[in-house]
C-alpha cells in the first residue's frame, strides 16, 4: 500500500493570501480613519512582503504519511553551521530579510536595532523549526537549515543599517512618516531613529 501525499501547492494559496491581505489593510485602515494611499501601500506591500516569505520558504511542499511512508530524511535537516552552507542559498536568505526593518517600522513602529534583529532572528527560527516538524513528521521537503537562520538573521541587521542610513534623507523620512500606520509619539522628530 503506498503512502499517503499531498502536495501543496504555492500560486493557489499565495495569491489570495495577499489579495485577502490587502482587502484586510484597507478595512482597517478605514475603520480606524487612517487610509491613505501611502499607509495603504504600506500595508499591501507589507502583506505581499509576508506572502512572499511564506513562499519561498514554505510552497509548494510535499507530505507524505502512513505506514509505508518511509523513515524521515534526517539529512534535510543541518544543524552544523558553515559546513554545507550553499553561497547562494546563504545570500538569498540575507536579501529576503533584508526588507524586514522597513515593514516593522511601517507596520508596528519598531525603530530600534535590537527588536528588528530579535524579530528576524525569532521569525526565522519559527521557519526552520516548522521545517524540521514536517520533515520529522509528515515527511516534508523542505530543508531546516542552521545557516538560513544565521543568514536570515544578518539580513535583518543589515536592513536596520540601510533603512537608518537611508533616514538620514529628510524627503525618505517624510515619505516613511506619511506611510507609517503607526503614529508618531509626541514630541519625537519626524525621521528620528533610535539605535
């Protein structure tokens, strides 16, 4: 008897994931009287920022189940860093990261560095320990990789570098301030950044 699959597939799942994302934005940011084209790109491009990761990391993903499913293959899931590291696989996870500060920022009015690192840090470990359940548990295709986190992690840092030198720009803050949906704090100056 052959084991039990399922293929999920990404394009079916992850377009109306972000159409339903960006509906979301904008009933919200009605609702709270803050929509505005700027705060509402903000918040699309920030919701098809998240489907974008749960693509890439994520789907299309094969399961399979059962008695004749097989042992899980161990090897999908590396702990020791550096050893395999794939150079391009490594760059890659830095790019998809790099675009995290921006959205906190945007998004949850995150500005300090600490917090931006800790929130790459924290969501690319939630990856690869998702990874590494569905390949233990339901036989998943995915690789659990130390290295990504490492990499997804210097990825955020060197967003937070980027958008801070980038602040520097009074006309980027201003554009960053009018597309925040998170008001600024009383007496905070409009392209403050705080380390």
């Amino acid at each position: 008897m052959p084991p039990e699959q399922l293929t999920v597939p990404a394009l079916p799942i992850l377009i109306p994931l972000g159409t339903v994302l960006m509906v979301v934005s904008w009933v919200v940011l009605r609702r709270r009287g803050l929509l505005t084209t700027g705060r509402f790109v903000a918040a699309s491009a920030s919701g098809w920022y998240l489907v974008a990761v749960l693509g890439a990391t994520m789907l299309p993903l094969r399961l399979a189940w059962g008695e004749n499913a097989g042992e899980p293959e161990l090897y999908r899931i590396i702990l020791v860093p550096l050893t395999t590291m794939r150079v391009d696989d490594f760059l890659l996870n830095i790019v998809m990261t790099l675009p995290l500060a921006a959205v906190l920022r945007l998004v949850f009015g995150v500005r300090d560095k600490g917090r931006v690192v800790l929130v790459g840090f924290l969501l690319s470990a939630g990856i690869e320990v998702t990874q590494a359940i569905l390949c233990l548990t339901l036989h998943g295709d995915r690789w659990a990789d130390v290295n990504d986190l490492i990499s997804n992690t210097l990825g955020a840092l060197l967003g937070y570098i980027a958008l801070r030198r980038l602040l520097r720009f009074a006309s980027f803050g201003r554009v960053m301030e009018d597309c925040s949906l998170v008001p600024r704090r009383v007496g905070e100056r409009p392209s403050a950044i705080r380390s």
